[in-house]
C-alpha cells in the first residue's frame, strides 16, 4: 500500500514527536527554530486513479528516493550519523530539516556548534582547493556536472565520475529501476526508465532527459538524478541527487495545455530589441499539474519545491524545450500556511479579498514559463549566457523570471485566455511573495 501520509512528510512527522517531548527539552533555543515550520499533510486523491502496478511502482520510486536521499547528505554534508550524537532533540530535527548543520533558509548560518561555516565546495571538492589551484587544473571533466574533485596520492587534483564515486548506491538504484521497468505499463515511462538507468551507469544524461521530455502520459512521474548545483557554491556546476516522486492531475493539466502553444508567440513579445530574441522554445514543452508525493535530496533540504521546470540541459532546451511541472498540493500548502497569513499582516483590509489561491497558482506557473524564455545565447559570441553569466547566473534568471512572468501574464490577459482573473489579484499576491523572498534571501521557499 502507499502510505501517502507518512513517509512523504518528513518534517510534519518529526514535529509530532517533538510536541511529546519533556518541558525540560521544550527550553531548547532551537525549539522556536523548529516550530517556524508549517506541518503539512502531503496528500494526494489522484492515488485512487492509479492501478496495482502503478502503486507498486510508487513504491520502488519511494526506495530510488531514499538512496538519492543518502547520497545528497555525502555530497552536501558527510556522515550523517555524526549527528546522532545531538542531545537536543529540537537541534537534531532541524539538522534533519537542513541536511546539515547551516540554516539553508537564513544564509546559511551555522546553528551547531564544532561544524563551522559551510564550505563553498562542499564534498565536491577537496575541502582544501584554491580558485587558483582549480584554474590551474588540466582537465576535460573538471567542470562537469557530474564528476567530483578528489586528490591523487601524489596531492594533485583529478576528475571522478559520479557513477565511480557512488558505485554502491548507483548499483542498487539501478538494480531498482530494473525492476520498474518490468512494472511501467505507459511506453513513455518505460523508455525513460530505461534510459535513466543508463545515464545513472553513465553520467551521461541527454539521451534519458529527452525521453523524459517524450513522456507525455504517465499518471506517475519520476524526477530523479543528480540535477541541481545550488550547493556548488565555489563554481555553480556540481549538481546535487534528488527524486521527486509526482502524480499528474489530468484534469488540471488540461486546463493548462493551451498556454504550450503560446511559447514562441510569446517569445517574439518580449519588450526588447530583435537581436536578443531570436531564441526559438521548443514547441514541444509542456506545462502539467502534479500532486507531490514524495521529496528526497535536494528538493527537501529546508524548503519544499512548488513547481519544477527541467532538464536544465540547454541541448535538451534546444531540441525539445522544457517541462514545467506545478506541484498543486503543495503550492496550496504553501498559500495557506504562508502566503496568507502574511498577506493578512501587510495587506490592507479591504483589499484582502484579492489574496487568493488561484492567483498565486498562475504567479508560479508564469515565472517557471518564463525561465523556459528569453535570451540564451550572446549576440556577439554566441555564447551561452549561463556560462557567461558565472556565478551571477541564478540570481538574474530568477530576477528574470519574476519580472518575465508577470509581464507574460498581462499579454495574456489581453489575449483574454486566462480565466477571469483580474490582474490587481495576481499583482497583490505577487507583492506579498516578494515580501516573503526578500525576508527569507530565498526564491525556493516560494
Ligand atoms: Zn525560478
């Protein structure tokens, strides 16, 4: 059986066993840490339209998530046993909460004493390296998404394959994928499954994140790998194991569909000079409705994710475009524990009533369509702006989105596609996000 409302809660279900906890412990300066966090029942009614296989499948998905979930704490921590040893039970659940010993939600401020700041290179990096010594390193790989940075015998530096580095825990991850295999019904998930295996035994992931691209009619969804380098505070590039595990509202889903079409026509509309538009989005992108069931890795570490616009390969954008998944019961979650009680706070009275769930639903999903848009390459060098952009990249593309996203809304709106929904609504809502950004330096909380 799925237990939806167990094991996918991870910090709904910690709470609970801290309420059962001595006075004496509820004196602890990390308990107000803790309690700064909503408890949410992840649940999903679409479980009732999946069939036995499909709920066995769900299952093993559940036990890939939990091996990428090891594999995060080693990249992005180290042994995660250490902290078996915290008295303070409140300290040891948001260690738990953060995979770590920084608080990811205030800049990472170290909140357990003997850890220190946290490293920029995290694990994936000799935790002695130099930007000069990294620079001077020889190496086809070195910038690589998927290798780590270890040291020869001899001191010097060298390229490792995540598949080398992990080989235990990609073994069993792939010995699981097999088994799904065998299960998966829907052609689409079955190819993508194949492949993923494949890129897993590989690193080398283009051929499954275009299959994932052509996975077009699965009810569950399985978004699992190394994907995002948020963690590589030294270059930006080393990305970070996560599953996430989804199931697609059809009926939503529907509802969204025509705004696919729309992609390159809203491209041509952005309000600058030709040169810098001449990307074109792949037609083939789509935009869907998901329940969340499970988070693991990288996309649970301090904030749960509401929406996800992937692969982050810029080949895979190329070619296909990108799929832009809105995780609906969390966004809910998120609106009613946070949105709204903030808005109550900042918004005046009468003006309450423009505070609503479906206006937030479309702010998400046209900042993640807008990451999907604008300028890729240089005009001069033809270069990709990522690249060039460096460290800079992720604070402009998420300035961008915001900003691109709401100016999308508004053509639209004028395209009269959008359901009635006036814009002051979605302005109001975007203005209260914002608050919420700037108080916590964070665009993954929202
Ligand atoms: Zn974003």
């Amino acid at each position: 059986m799925i237990n939806l409302s167990a094991s996918v809660l991870g910090v709904a279900a910690m709470a609970s066993t801290l309420f059962a906890c001595s006075s004496q412990q509820q004196e602890s300066p990390m308990k107000a840490k803790v309690e700064e966090y909503a408890h949410v029942e992840l649940k999903s009614d679409l479980v009732s339209g999946l069939n036995d296989k499909e709920k066995e499948l769900v299952k093993i998905f559940f036990q890939v998530g939990e091996i990428t979930d090891n594999l995060f704490w080693k990249q992005t921590f180290g042994d995660k046993s250490k902290l078996d040893t915290i008295t303070d039970p409140y300290a040891k659940e948001f260690a738990m909460i953060h995979y770590g010993a920084w608080d990811r939600l205030d800049n990472n401020k170290p909140f357990l004493s003997g850890y220190g700041e946290k490293l920029d290179v995290c694990n994936y990096y000799p935790h002695d390296i130099t930007a000069e010594e990294f620079e001077a390193f020889d190496d086809a790989n070195k910038d690589s998404w998927y290798t780590v940075i270890r040291r020869n015998d001899d001191g010097s530096l060298k390229s490792v394959w995540y598949h080398e580095a992990y080989a235990e825990e990609i073994g069993r991850i792939c010995a699981l994928l097999e088994k799904a295999v065998t299960l998966a019904e829907d052609p689409g998930l079955k190819n993508y499954l194949e492949k993923r295996i494949e890129a897993f035994k590989t690193d080398d992931y283009l051929a499954s994140d275009l299959a994932w691209m052509d996975m077009k009619d699965s009810k569950v969804d399985f978004v699992t790998g190394p994907i995002e380098s948020y963690d590589d505070m030294f270059r930006e590039t080393k990305t970070s194991y996560e599953s996430f595990v989804l199931l697609k509202d059809e009926a939503r889903s529907k509802d969204l569909a025509k705004f696919v079409s729309m992609l390159p026509a809203l491209q041509k509309e952005l309000p600058c000079a030709p040169e810098y538009k001449t990307f074109v989005p792949g037609t083939s992108s789509d935009l869907n409705v998901y329940d969340a069931v499970y988070y693991a890795g990288d996309c649970n570490a301090g904030s749960k994710t509401i929406a996800i616009n992937l692969p982050n390969d810029e080949r895979v954008h190329a070619l296909k475009g990108t799929r832009r998944l809105q995780l609906r019961n969390s966004m809910k979650a998120k609106f009613d524990k946070i949105l709204m009680p903030i808005g109550e706070l900042i918004v005046t009275p009468e003006q309450q009533k423009y505070l609503n769930f479906d206006a937030f639903f479309w702010n998400v999903t046209f900042h993640e369509v807008a990451h999907g848009l604008g300028v890729k390459q240089t005009i001069n060098t033809n270069e990709s702006v990522d690249a060039v952009m460096g460290t800079e990249k992720t604070s402009w593309e998420e300035a961008k989105a915001d900003i691109l996203g709401l100016f999308m809304l508004k053509w639209v709106k004028l395209q009269t596609l959008l359901p009635k929904m006036p814009l002051l609504l979605i302005l109001q809502v975007f203005c209260v996000r914002y608050v919420l950004v700037l108080h916590r330096h964070t665009e993954r909380l929202i």
